[in-house]
C-alpha cells in the first residue's frame, strides 16, 4: 500500500517526511525505496501564487507498520530530499534540505497524526491551520489531519520559513 499523506511534500513534500506518534503495537516491514516526485499547486490554494516543489536530489526510504491483521496503520519515511520550490509566476526560486525523519499513524477515523524531526516541506491549503501558508519547519514537529484531509500544526520547535513570503 503507498498511502502516503501528503503532508511532507503535500507532505510530507515530506517530505516528508514523518517520528513516532503514538505507536499502538504492530510489526514494521522492511525499508523500500521510494520517490518524491513533483508537487504543482495552482495560484490561491497555498500561496496567492501557483508553486512547484521539484525534487533536485533524493534517497527516500519508506516502511510500512501494520496491525495485528496485517493491516497497514503507518508508515515511516527517512532519506536525504533537496527540493527546488518555484514561484511559477515569476520564476523565482529557492533550493531548500527537507531531509527529516517521520512517522505517520492512521487512525481507525480516517485522520493520522505525524510527528517529524528535522526539516520538511508542508502545504497548508485554505481551511487548514494554519491555512495558505508553504511552511518549511525543522527541529520537532507534530501534525495531524482530520477525516477529511484538513491539516493542524499542533506543535513545532525549531525554525519555520513561510516560502509563500520568501518567494514572493
């Protein structure tokens, strides 16, 4: 199953991407290899701008946790991810390290809550909390999303770059 939220790049550009939230027992399987690819949003949705995440380099790697009937419930996500973010616009743009590593827990309601140390990309879309912000944090982060996609930051500690504002 590659139900990755999108909250490290979309995400989790997670990038990414996601340590351990609250970890009910469950087995992990082994690390994968996987891939960020684009993230395009159009003009009002994050910024008053359409903006592009491409990866410029990347070394992910993804497992699954699954529950005792082997379903999966969360996944874990590490690696090096350099992103170039584009104001497409005017085509400024910025190369930032969203190499974090983070855990992302599904629920039995549909919402997940992810906690992330180290940098990340999220797209805060309207209606989420904070809304129409491109936020890169670092240091300790704790997200969650409700049933129907709506994101919270709940906590952060660290630095934060609004890369609405940066670009501009």
């Amino acid at each position: 199953m590659k139900r990755l939220v999108t909250v490290i790049i979309g995400i989790v550009f997670f990038a990414g991407a996601v340590g351990a939230a609250t970890a009910a027992e469950g087995s992990w399987g082994p690390w994968e290899s996987t891939y960020q690819g684009p993230i395009s949003v159009p003009a009002g949705l994050v910024c008053s701008f359409p903006v592009q995440a491409d990866p410029v380099r990347q070394d992910l790697a993804v497992r699954y946790r699954y529950d005792e009937a082997g379903n999966p419930d969360g996944y874990q996500v590490k690696g090096v991810l350099i992103g170039r973010i584009t104001n497409l616009d005017t085509g400024a743009s910025v190369e930032r390290n969203l190499s974090g590593f983070g855990t992302v827990v599904f629920n039995p309601d549909g919402s997940w809550e992810a906690v992330v140390t180290g940098p990340f990309l999220v797209f805060f879309r309207t209606g989420d909390s904070p809304s129409n912000k491109l936020l890169l944090l670092s240091g300790h982060t704790v997200l969650r999303g409700d049933p129907t996609g709506v994101k919270t930051l709940v906590s952060q500690s660290g630095r934060s770059e609004d890369l609405c504002t940066t670009l501009s």
